[in-house]
C-alpha cells in the first residue's frame, strides 16, 4: 500500500488519483447504519440523531485516541502511531457524517475554521488572544458575515 502520508512530490502519486474529500464523505455515508427513530427519544428526528450520533461518536474516538497517549505517557507502552492514525481516521468518518447532515463540504468548515483562526489569531497563536477573544466578529465569520 502507498503511503499517503507524504506530499504529491515526495509519493510520486497525482493529486487527481487521490480520493476527494466529496469522495470520502460519499464513502463514509455508505457505510452509516441506518438511522431510526428512538423510543426514547421521539423528538429526535432523523437529522437529529445523525448529528447526536456524530457528535458522540467524535466524543469516543477522540477518547480512544487519548487512550493510545495515556497507555504511552503513564504505561510506557510504546506510542502506537497506527492507532493514532485509526482514530484520526474514525474521527474523519464521524465529521463526515456530521458534515453530511449540516449539508457542508470538508472545504466549507476548513476554510471557516480558518477565516476565525486568522481573525483570532492574526499573526500567530498568543495565549492572550486566546483568552481575549471577538466572539461577535468570529459568528460573523461563521456565519458568511464578514
């Protein structure tokens, strides 16, 4: 198996032959179990439990994952990158799904996410600005406001 890990220059492989993040977010929704309402819980509809679903299931992954660093910190078991490369990689279905049912691209929340951090962030990171943030002018952001 070629290793993705590395840029196009260094793997040789076109960026074109890759899979796109529409592509995985497709895949990811093939492999979704169905989603049914909940007795429990009648007024959550379907878009509802899709988005409970990711967000718990993004809850338990990065769990998993903080696991792999405790049992390398606290246990000194050697540090388990392919784990690490799992659960980054279940986190990625999870978003995806979620992504799915917000109707937004990867390329949407990355590029949003980015707009905010430079907004924050204009230089670089500083605790104070981290403190001290423009919550007004980072939802305008979000929300294609500004």
């Amino acid at each position: 198996m070629e290793d993705l890990r590395n840029p196009k220059e260094e793997t040789g492989k076109d960026e074109n032959t890759r899979m796109t993040s529409k592509e995985y977010i497709q895949n990811a929704i093939r492999t979704e179990a169905p989603i049914q309402g909940h007795p429990l819980y009648p007024n959550l509809d379907k878009s509802k439990l899709r988005i409970l679903h990711a967000a718990l299931g993004c809850v338990t992954e990065a769990g998993e994952l903080a696991d792999t660093l405790k049992k390398h910190l606290f246990y000194n078991k050697k540090l388990d990158l392919v784990n690490l490369e799992e659960e980054a990689g279940d986190l990625c279905w999870y978003i995806a799904i979620l992504a799915d049912e917000l109707g937004v691209s990867f390329e949407y929340l990355w590029e949003r996410n980015i707009a905010k951090l430079k907004a924050r962030y204009p230089d670089k990171f500083t605790e104070e600005k981290a403190v001290n943030r423009n919550l007004e002018v980072e939802r305008k952001i979000l929300e294609g406001n500004l």
